[in-house]
C-alpha cells in the first residue's frame, strides 16, 4: 500500500470515531440551515417609487363587540411627511389578533371618508378570535397606484401617529362578560330606592300596630 493510500485510510478511521462522527453531521446540519435562516428574514421595507405609506390612525367604531356584530373601522393614511395618499386600489389587508388567534382578512374594500381616511365594515365572524383583539393594518398592504406602498411593518394603534385611536376591543365571551344583563341594571339602579321604601312601609306597619296597643 502506498503512502497515499495510507493517509486516506487513517482519514476514514478518524471520521468513523463517534466523537468526530458527531461533530461531522453536526455540520452538515448546521450548513443546511443556513439558507432557510436567509429566505425567513423579513423584509425591512415595502417596495417604493420615492415614497413610503404611513398608517396614522386605526380606530373601530366600538371597543365591545359579540361574534356576528358588524364593526366600522377608520383607517388614516398618509406619506412619511405627513402628506395625503389617496389609495389605489382602494384595498387595505388587515390582522386579528389575540391570546386565542388570528384572522387574516386581505384586500378587503374601503372607502374615502375624507382626506386620507377610509372606513371598512367588517362582520366578526366564527372564525374571529375572541378575548382582547388587536387590529393590524398588514405591512405593504396600502398603495397609492404609483409603485409606493406601506406601511413597512404590521401597523396597531400601539405604533401609530395619533395618541387618541386605539385598535384594541374585545369580542365573544369577554365582551358578554362586560355588559350586565337588563334585570342587573335594573337593580343597580333602583335598589336604593327599593331599600328606602321597604324600610317606611316597614316602619309605617309598626306604627299602626304600636297606635293599636295604644287604643286597647
């Protein structure tokens, strides 16, 4: 056997070792991962001829509501300097969130409500998640018809422009939890009231029998 043949078998017992067997395949995965780590980065901004589309303002029309309910929602958008976009196509994507969920509703209908708003009704379907929701304008789901889109990320009241919306509400069994029944207000509010009359007609019975014994 050749000298060359002798490296290249004392190569293969080193590899045939556990402890370099293992190192060995741990590279392989590791490299193997390498390009899946690449294609799951997200993008770091939306495609754009100069401009990019802000969501200012994102605030639904009610902050309770039960599965089924229709919900109005606003929508404010404009370029980074403050300027207004008028959509088109007058689409916007939106996500649902919460604790139990998501829903995904993509390039559902709006419309202008003024310089740079829109509104959408959307029916809280069965499908919803339920609890305290959060509302999301999708990234890159606004554009203006000249190759501007935005916004560059997933957009709630939380990391909008305007201080008053908010886009938080609460659906389902958190919602019903919320609003008494009608015979708990009712007694809510008459219960003083209820209190103050039982105790005269109370006191006005002890009064008669007391005149009574009296007369006797």
């Amino acid at each position: 056997m050749n000298q060359k043949s002798e490296r290249l078998s004392a190569a293969v017992l080193v590899l045939l070792k556990p402890s370099w067997t293992v190192v060995f395949v741990m590279l392989l995965l590791f490299g193997s991962t390498l390009p899946l780590a690449a294609a799951a980065s997200p993008k770091s901004s939306c495609p754009g001829a100069g401009k990019t589309l802000l969501v200012v303002y994102l605030q639904p029309n009610t902050n309770n509501a039960a599965v089924g309910a229709t919900i109005l929602i606003t929508v404010g958008v404009t370029y980074t300097d403050f300027s207004t976009v008028t959509l088109s196509p007058q689409t916007v994507s939106f996500r649902w969130v919460s604790t139990a969920g998501e829903k995904i509703v993509e390039n559902v209908p709006v419309t202008g409500s003024g310089a740079g708003l829109y509104k959408y009704e959307q029916k809280v379907g069965d499908d919803f998640p339920t609890g305290t929701v959060t509302i999301f304008v999708l990234a890159c789901s606004c554009s203006d018809g000249k190759g501007n889109y935005g916004p560059n990320a997933d957009t709630s009241s939380d990391t909008t422009y305007r201080e008053e919306d908010n886009s938080k509400l609460e659906i389902g069994a958190a919602a019903a939890a919320m609003q008494q029944p009608a015979t708990q207000e009712l007694f809510a509010a008459y219960s003083v009231p209820i209190v103050i009359a039982i105790v005269v007609i109370v006191a006005l019975l002890l009064l008669v029998l007391r005149t009574r014994k009296k007369k006797k």
